[in-house]
C-alpha cells in the first residue's frame, strides 16, 4: 500500500514536470511583450539620435560660415588714404620756405585680377552647396548606426528573456531527477542531476555574458540618446539631458519589419552590372557632396588662370602749398596714377599654381571613384550576406527548427516511457533553447542587413528626404533635413 502511495507521488511531481517542459516549446515570437509607452522604441531611437546630433548642427555652421566668406570675398579690397608732409625743410622746418613743401592726402585703390573675386565667390558657394548633402549622408549613417544598435540591444533583451524562461524549466528538470533519483523508480541516475545542474549553471554563465553585452549596447546607445546644451561659453558648462536613462534601457517587444528599398533588385538572385549599379549610386548625398567638391575645384583652376592677367591700381592724391615769403600765392597740386604689374616670370608661380588646382580637381575626381567602389562593395556584402541568410531562415523554418521540436519530443517520451536516457532530454531541451536564440539572431541581423542596403539606396529618395522609408509597425518613418535658419 504505501509502495502504491510513493508511486502516485511520484507520478503526480513527474506529470508536473512534464506540463513544465510543455511550456518550453513557446518560441521567442510569443513572449509576453510589456506595452510601456516609455519603452524605447526603433523609430524613437533613430529619431532622437537624428535629432541630438551636435554634428548636423556644427556642419550646419559651416556652411554658413563660407556663405558669409562667399558674400566678403566678392567685394574690392579697401581703398587706403594716405597724410604726409612732403619737402619739408630741416634748415628751419618752416612749412612756407620752400616751394616744393606740401601737406599731401592721397587716395589708392587695387582691382584684382581678371575676374578673380567673382570666381573666388562662385567656388565658395559652390563649396557651401554641398554641406547640405553631407548632413543628408550623416542622417542615414545615423540611422543606420543607431538602428543597428538598437536592434542589437534588442537581440540581446530578447535572449535573456528567453534564458530566463527556459531557467525555470532546468530548476524543475533537477528537481525531477533528484525525486527521481531518490524514490529509485525509472532510470535516473547520479550523474543525470549533475548535468541537469552543470546545464543550469551554464544558463547562468550564458546570462552573465549576455548582461556584459546588454551594457555595452546601451552604454553605445546612450551615445545617440543624449543631447548637449551648448548655450553656455564652456563645454565643462553644458547641460547633458536625455529623455532615456542611460542604463537599463526599456526597449520595445517589437522586431521592426523595415521594407527595402529597391527591394527588386536586392531579392533577384541575378546581379546587376557594376556600370548599371553605378546609376542607382550616383544620386547617394554622400555621391553629390563630391561632385560639388568637384565642381568647387574646376573653378578653382579658373581662378589660377586669373593669375596671368595683371592687378591695376589707381592713385590720385592732392597737395597744398601755403603762401611763398612774399606773401604771393602758390597752387596746390594734385597728382593721379595707374600702377599695374606684369606677369612676366611665370614659369615658378603661375604656371605651378595651376597645375596645383588642375592637380587638385583630380585628386577629388579620385575620392569619387573610391567612394562608389565603396559602395558597391558593401552592396555586394550586404546582398550575398542576405541572400544566404534567407535560406538559412527557410531551413530554419521548414526543416530545422521542425526537427529539433520533434527530437525534444521523441527524447521526453522515450524518458517518460523508461525507454530513454535523462541526459538526452536535457541535451534536447539546450537544443531547443539554442535554436531559437539561433532563430532570433537570424531575424534581427536580416533587419540590420535591410538597414545597411536602404543607405545604399537613399539616392532613389526624393531629395527633402535623408532616411530610409522604413515601415515600422505599419508607420512611415522618414526624416526631414534641416532647411537654413
């Protein structure tokens, strides 16, 4: 009787382990998700590192700092006015002695050469067009940045979540094999309770280093979330605020589904030419601040050319005599002059400052073409990298994870039944954990991919816009430059 007692014990603590390791089968898609509308969301965090970036602001500043150099370079060099007493006697210092004795004022004004302030204008205007292309370029990398590490943080998040569910299930797993163990029923050994524990001890290692890489996330992403006050004269001064705490950051339960961009020629399994790739890049902000740089020292060789031609000059000065010794009148005189120089010895100055710019308008010429080299490269990453990551999520989907779940099932039976071994039920339960955290890594580094190839793309946007058209949670996300205050 009391042998029956113990076996029914024993099955009511083993069926509750059982509807335990039931649980464990909800996959990283069904966790409970927090609706914390203070939780940081992807779309918040991108536009909030968009807008408390100090660098839009100083670029900003540069620009108009040559708008203004643009406006002062265009205008004459001012005129100098000249006082002087000329022929003064020394004998007696007497201003009316001597008939060459004058008090002369004189004016002078210098034209530069050719058209040269008029094309040193147009070359720093043309300079102060490209900044707004270069804030374009810094908005998407932003994105691209912030999103990247925002989805790592929430890869991260997520795992733990997952550990920390299937935690719960080893605790019960050990105490199976220990009640097990003890009433001397089924197959349970020893040494089954010290893997079920060693195993618990490694989910307790696994969420020490995911912890480590959850602070380094955050400490990265606060980075972005805060915001710099600069109204006062010193930095030591500046007020650091952030509508985020810079620790433990919340973040959404939520994976962005970010739609691409172009998305037909990414998904094609067929390659683009380079030439015709090259078109889809040649709009890229980062593609046209170039092209205005270029632009900017194709007129710098025709300021060089100016150099040939001679700078004039114009000076006009007036001079008054007093009366002479007899009282008798003298009359002033005044004096008028052009001066100019000749251009003559050009082979050390003029010439080799124009081989200069034409030198210099090559060497940018050349940061284009590294650039689309660049960016043809990262497409070629970004879009082998996705392809094979799409088939490893359809293995994943149709065959892996099927395949795991069904060896985690076979294992628990054949153990129920005292047909199996405890230590392959609980490698099948680290099996099931492992795949889906696996699962989940391919979700979010498909996301981060997505990111990097719509930067690539941005070219095809309308011009008012610098970030991917990202559909967030069936939202538009899409950021607006700046315009000139």
């Amino acid at each position: 009787m009391n042998k029956q007692n113990d076996n029914s014990k024993f099955h009511i603590k083993f069926g509750a382990g059982i509807l335990a390791i039931s649980v464990f089968y909800v996959s990283a898609a069904q966790l409970p998700a927090k609706n914390n509308i203070k939780a940081l969301s992807f779309e918040k965090a991108i536009k909030a590192a968009q807008k408390n970036d100090p660098w839009l602001t100083g670029n900003l500043h540069k620009q108009r700092a040559i708008e203004s150099m643009s406006n002062a370079v265009n205008t004459l060099p001012n005129p100098k006015v000249s006082i002087g007493l000329a022929n003064l006697p020394l004998n007696g210092f007497d201003f009316g002695q001597e008939g060459m004795t004058q008090a002369k004022v004189g004016i002078s004004q210098m034209f530069p050469r050719g058209d040269s302030l008029d094309i040193k204008s147009q070359q720093l205007k043309i300079q102060s067009e490209g900044f707004p292309f270069q804030r374009k370029d810094r908005e998407s990398k932003v994105a691209v940045t912030v999103g990247s590490l925002w989805l790592d943080a929430y890869r991260v998040q997520q795992s733990i979540a997952l550990i920390e569910k299937n935690r719960s299930l080893f605790v019960q797993l050990v105490d199976v094999a220990t009640v097990s163990y003890s009433s001397a029923l089924g197959k349970t050994r020893q040494q089954d309770i010290v893997r079920a524990q060693l195993e618990l001890t490694r989910l307790e290692d696994r969420l020490s280093l995911l912890a480590q890489q959850q602070n380094r996330y955050e400490g990265m992403l606060s980075q972005w979330l805060t915001k710099f006050s600069n109204e006062n004269s010193s930095v030591e001064e500046a007020i650091l605020a952030s509508d985020f705490a810079l620790h433990n950051i919340e973040l959404t339960h939520q994976l962005p589904e970010i739609d691409l961009l172009n998305g037909d020629v990414v998904a094609k399994k067929t390659w683009l030419k380079p030439m015709a790739l090259v078109q889809y890049f040649a709009n890229h902000p980062a593609v046209l601040a170039i092209e205005k740089k270029i632009h900017a020292t194709k007129t710098g060789i025709n300021l060089a050319q100016q150099k040939y031609k001679p700078e004039w000059g114009v000076n006009a000065s007036y001079g008054y005599r007093s009366d002479d010794a007899m009282g008798s009148s003298r009359a002033d005189l005044f004096s008028v002059g052009v001066t100019f120089d000749v251009p003559l010895f050009t082979d050390n100055r003029q010439d080799n400052e124009l081989k200069s710019a034409v030198s210099a308008t090559e060497a940018v010429k050349t940061e284009k073409i590294l650039l689309l080299r660049e960016l043809l490269g990262a497409y070629s990453s970004a879009k082998g990298r996705l392809l094979r990551l799409k088939e490893r999520q359809n293995l994943y989907t149709t065959r892996l994870l099927p395949q795991i779940h069904d060896q985690a099932e076979a294992s628990l039976s054949a153990y129920t039944n005292d047909v199996g071994d405890f230590s392959e039920v609980v490698r099948s339960r680290i099996a099931v954990l492992n795949i889906e955290i696996d699962e989940l890594t391919l979700n979010v580094e498909e996301q981060k991919i997505r990111l990097e190839l719509n930067y690539l793309f941005i070219g095809s946007l309308n011009t008012a816009t610098t970030l991917n058209n990202i559909n967030v949670n069936n939202s538009v996300l899409t950021a607006v430059v700046p315009g000139n205050k």
